[in-house]
C-alpha cells in the first residue's frame, strides 16, 4: 500500500484537521472526477464516507494514475465542495518495474549433503535491477515459484514451495534420492494486476461488508 498526506496551512502554520476540508479526484479520460469508496485499491474516505487528508493505493490496482486534491479552510459546517479553486495539488504516480529486472539466488545452509540427506537446506533470492534492489517491502508485486529437481536420472523437476523471498527444507521430505546432488531455481512472475469478478455487464461486483466496500478478486495476474 502507497501512501499520500496532504496538509492545508495558513502561511507557515498547518491548519487542524476540523477545520479543513480535503476533496480527491482521480483523472479518468481526460477529465477529473471524484474518488469514490468504490474504486478498487485506493482509501481516501473515513467510516462517515468523508474524505481525509492521506490517500492510499495499492500498487496492483493503481499502476497508473493522476490523482488531484482540493482543499479550503472552513469554520462551522463542512462545506460539500471546494471553496477555493486555487488551493489544489496534482499528484502523478506510475508503479512499473525495470525491463533490466534481474534475480540472484544464494544457499545459506545446506552446502554438504549428509547420507540421508536430512541436513536442511536453505536458499534466498534477491531482486534488483541496474538502480536498486527490491527489498521485501515490494513482495506483494511478485509471485515467487522455489522449484527443485534431482540430479538421479530420470528424476521430475518439483515445486518445493509458493511465495517468500526464502526457503528451506529437508531434502529427504522432499523426496530427493540420497547420494545424488540437486539444483534449486525460483520462477519470478511480476504482477501486472488483479483479476475482479465481474457481472454480465463487465462491471465489478462489490458488496459492503461493516460498512466498507469489498471487491471480490478472483486472482493476481502475473507476467
């Protein structure tokens, strides 16, 4: 989840949140309109359904986007629009990965194999690209496959597990014949999205669940 503050100020000093009023619109072709309770992916509204200050969105659901936030200085009742057309800021944000996206796997345990081959194993992966590296703060944008398979002729590539930047093992309980050596890789997929279910129509469907709108996912979509 991203995460947006906006704070309305008298010259050099913020002014208190019950008296200011803070208005998000999203750019949807060629115009701006209101972010509503529900847009997939993006919390901008308290339990009352009234805008806030902070804006979030998650990355799966906002790759792109233009968000625009108003806001005026009110005493007595909320106003139910901007007062002041010149107290405004647009925010751009665009979430996409490297094309130059590389990944490095490194064993940390397991670097001899005992005759029963009970010893664990343990491996990790990084993921970087020519800038930076992805810490784990990015994991919700990968879906990570650990696979092994048997240097034993004749022996099937396995799936030794789903998700996390590690993993470890026991070899034997993974069904490894003993005496022979065995390579370990990770499939990376980027999420490019989230599959939501949808009507006849093609529009999402949604229900309310304790007031808030829950969208119902019917899978990531990965590349």
């Amino acid at each position: 989840m991203r995460t947006f503050m906006t704070t309305r100020r008298t010259g050099t000093e913020p002014v208190d949140d019950e008296h200011a009023a803070y208005f998000w619109d999203i750019l949807e072709d060629g115009a701006y309109r209101p972010v509503t309770p529900d847009d997939p992916g993006i919390v901008c509204h308290d339990v009352n359904g009234v805008y806030t200050r902070k804006l979030m969105y998650q990355a799966k659901y906002v790759t792109g986007a233009s968000f625009r936030c108003r806001a005026c200085e009110y005493a007595g009742n909320r106003p139910q629009a901007p007062t002041d057309g010149r107290l405004e800021v647009v925010i751009e944000v665009k979430t996409e990965m490297a094309a130059s996206l590389n990944c490095e796997i490194i064993q940390t345990k397991g670097f001899t194999l005992s005759d029963n081959m009970k010893q664990p194993s343990a491996y990790e992966i990084r993921i970087f690209d020519n800038r930076r590296e992805y810490g784990t703060e990015y994991d919700d944008l990968f879906r990570i496959i650990w696979k092994g398979q048997s240097a034993k002729p004749g022996e099937p590539e396995k799936v030794l597990a789903t998700g996390g930047r590690t993993l470890e093992f026991i070899p034997a309980d993974k069904g490894f014949p003993a005496k022979y050596i065995f390579h370990v890789r990770a499939e990376v997929g980027l999420l490019t999205g989230e599959s939501l279910m949808g009507d006849e129509e093609g529009a999402v469907i949604s229900s309310q669940i304790d007031g808030q709108t829950v969208f119902i996912a019917t899978g990531p979509v990965y590349e």
